[in-house]
C-alpha cells in the first residue's frame, strides 16, 4: 500500500486552549475520512490484509472515543458557556445554530452505528465489500458540520467567552478524557 493508514495522533493543541483543542480535532476528523475513502479503495483492489484490518481498527478506535469526546466538549461545555456568554441579549441566532450543530451531532451518530458494523468486521477480518457509498454520507455530514463549526460557532466562542470560561471548558475537556492536571 503506497499511503500508510493514519491512526490517532496526538492532539496539535493542548487543552489550555480548547477552541483550538476543538479546531485540531476536525482535523484529525478530516483525516480519518480520509481514511475511511482510502479504506474503500484498497478493499477494491486487495484482498483484506493486515493495512486494512489495521486501518478500520484505527477508525473504529477514534470514532469510538475521541469524536464521542468532541461531541461531548460541545454539547456539555462549548454550547452551553456560548449560550450563558449571551444570557443578557438576544441569544436566538446563538441558540439556532447551538441546537442545529446538536442535531448535527444526532445524524452523524447514526451514520456511525451504520457504518460502525462493517468497519468492526473488517477489523476482526471478515472480507466484506466497503463501498463508497458506506463511507460517503458520513464523510459529507461532517465536512458540512466542520466548516459550519468553523466558520461560525469557534469565532463567536473566540469573541464571546472569557478566558476563566474557557479555561473551565478545557479543564472538563481534559477530565473527560481521565488527564489530569499534572499528567
């Protein structure tokens, strides 16, 4: 296989700055689409081997937990901080795009619990057909879902949550995930 599958990788940032925390993370998203749409191809013209088996065992692993986790900082911190920030004025636009990002976060759950089968099954090593059309919808839920959450919702935490605000985000982000302060 000339490109090598993409595990987890570190984070590019820490959790002291959890906006950009949230920002790598659609990265890391990005690339296990990326692997997912390689996965399809290779499964096409190989047979199943120890790259592919590996390859979905690396996405079931991150969308298992660290896209769960991602979920989570938005919807238990994220959302509700940028909610509170505008408390005092009209939060309507605040709360459209909140509650639409949340429904976001439904439908790409259950393109995951479609696609989560096969891709476990290519793991253990079942030889199965993994088709692009297995892949794509999820794939176009989050490229929709990333530039929106990019584009709209992490500049407007950038310029409407405090610092002490978004020092508490980060440090639940890091208790979600069992770090603790001096790890």
């Amino acid at each position: 296989m000339n490109l090598p599958f993409p595990g987890h990788n570190a984070p590019s940032a820490g959790f002291e700055v959890p906006l950009e925390m949230l920002a790598a993370c659609h990265h890391r998203v990005e690339r296990q689409c990326q692997t997912l749409q390689r996965l399809v191809k290779h499964l096409t013209t190989h047979e199943l081997d120890e790259d592919a088996r590996v390859a979905a065992a690396a996405v079931l692993r991150y969308f298992d937990t660290a896209a769960k986790h991602h979920h989570a900082d938005e919807e238990t911190d994220l959302f509700p901080a940028l909610l509170e920030s505008v408390a005092g004025s009209d939060p309507i636009r605040i709360r459209e795009l909140v509650e639409s990002l949340i429904a976001d976060h439904r439908t790409i759950e259950v393109q995951w619990r479609i696609l989560r089968p096969k891709l476990a099954a290519i793991a253990a090593g079942e030889a199965l057909v993994l088709a692009a059309a297995d892949v794509d919808p999820l794939i176009a839920l989050y490229e929709q879902h990333i530039a929106r959450e990019e584009a709209e919702l992490l500049p407007m935490a950038a310029r409407l949550l405090s610092d002490s605000t978004l020092d508490v985000i980060g440090r639940a982000m890091r208790v979600r995930r069992g770090i603790g302060d001096d790890d």
